[in-house]
C-alpha cells in the first residue's frame, strides 16, 4: 500500500511539473495575439485578424476577441482584451464587471458554422478551466460541442437540476459536479462567475481552484436554460479542474 501511495504520488508531481512547463513556454501567448495583433489591427483597418471578433464598443476595458483555437475542427476561445489572468481574478467579480459568459454565448454561433450543422443548444457548452488546468494566464473561455456522453447524461438529469448549486446525480466525465440550472435564452442576467462566488460555499476565496462549465439545454415545457457544472480542483488526487474535458473538439454531435 505504501509503495502504491508513492508511485501515485510519483505521477502527480511528474503532472505538475508537466504543467508547469507548459506554463512557462509561453503563458502569456494568447494576451499577444489578442493585444498585439487582433486589437492592434481591429484599430488600425477595423480587420480583426488573426481573430474572428473583436468587440471594444464600450472600451479595450470590457472588450473581448474571439479566436479560433488550434486544436479541434470547431473550438473557439473567448478572450478579454484587457488582462484577465483567470477565472481567479478579482476583476471578474467586481461591481459591473463585463459578463464574458453571457458574450461567449453569444458568439456560440461560430461553432455551429464551423460544425457546418444547425447545433441545438444542448449541443454547445462554455468552458474555463482551474488555475491548475490551463497553460495561459490570460483568461479564456473555451467554446465549443459538448461530449455526446455529457449531452445524455444531462439530459437524464435536467428535471432534478435546481436553481442553487447541489450535486449532480451521476458523475460526468469522470467527476462528480456541482450542478445548477438557470432559464434564458442568454445569460445576460446571469453572470455564472458571480453564481460561483455566491452560491458555493467557500468558492469566493479560491475562485482558481474551480473549474466552470456552461452547457445549452432545453427543459420541460421548452423552456430554454442552462446547466452550469462546477468542480473545485485537486491536482494531488489527479483532479486539475479541467471542465475543457466536456468538451469535443471534434463534435461528435455533429454527426448524431
């Protein structure tokens, strides 16, 4: 037993140390292209490249671009254009902060195109990842298909989702979520970081060990919504609060 205990112990330090790698080759490449170039060219010639979107209709201060991630046929992160180091930053829940969620969501239709398909809305997600699981230290939002696996799973569940934070009722993706359900079309009146601060226990203060996870859903009667999904990382039991991991980069719901 002692020996297992030491070989996990083993493969989550070399986990770290991976990570910790990653970080350091570049954790502030996504802030250079958004600043350097997206918004850069956006002032210049109103030409967003490499960017799909850039919005600073109210100022570089509560803008945002969109980009087209490297990895996956349909992945797209949102990106604000001032520095935002992560779901960890106080800046995300001060009074009137911009509500990054609620414009990810509205810039969800890219997925759609690039998927060339009419996606659903339980089909598309929102994602941002712990502290402990991302590479860049510029917050971003991560949109994109949701795994065909996670779509079931909160489809059997979504008539026992409440509007506070309870557990899910059966583990997705590996992990045992926290789960909550909001009604709208948008999330405009909805700011899921503010929902984490306030209705988790504990969560305001460690906002970087949480992993949030935003997926379209359609519940009884029609009426449209959200689930929100929230896991609190803990990289010494493998858990780096990777909600990216809902996620299918190659959407697979596409398809079905």
């Amino acid at each position: 037993m002692v020996v297992q205990r030491f070989a996990q112990a083993l493969l989550v330090v070399a986990a770290l140390f991976g990570a910790a790698g990653a970080v350091q080759a570049d954790a502030l490449g996504l802030w250079r292209i958004v600043h350097d170039q997206c918004v850069a060219h956006f002032i210049a010639s109103h030409d967003p490249a490499p960017c799909q979107t850039v919005r600073i209709d109210g100022g570089e201060d509560r803008g945002y671009a969109v980009l087209k991630d490297l990895v996956g046929a349909t992945q797209f992160l949102l990106i604000p254009t001032r520095r935002v180091s992560g779901i960890e930053d106080p800046a995300l829940l001060a009074p009137g902060a911009a509500n990054y969620f609620a414009d990810a969501w509205r810039a969800i239709g890219l997925v759609s195109a690039r998927a060339h398909a009419a996606l659903p809305r339980d089909a598309l997600s929102l994602a941002i990842n712990a502290a402990a699981g991302r590479s860049q230290d510029q917050l971003h939002i991560h949109l994109d298909c949701v795994r065909a696996d996670v779509r079931d799973a909160l489809r059997r569940q979504a008539g026992g989702i409440g509007a506070a934070w309870a557990p899910l009722g059966e583990a997705v993706g590996g992990h045992r979520y926290l789960a909550m359900r909001v009604d709208g079309e948008g999330l405009d009146a909805a700011n899921p970081f503010r929902l984490l601060a306030d209705g988790v226990p504990g969560a305001a203060g460690e906002m970087g060990r949480h992993t949030l996870v935003v997926v379209g859903m359609i519940f009884g009667g029609g009426t449209p919504g959200f689930v929100l999904l929230d896991d609190r990382s803990d990289p010494l039991y493998g858990d780096f609060g990777n909600g990216e991991s809902l996620q299918d980069h190659d959407c697979a719901v596409a398809r079905r």
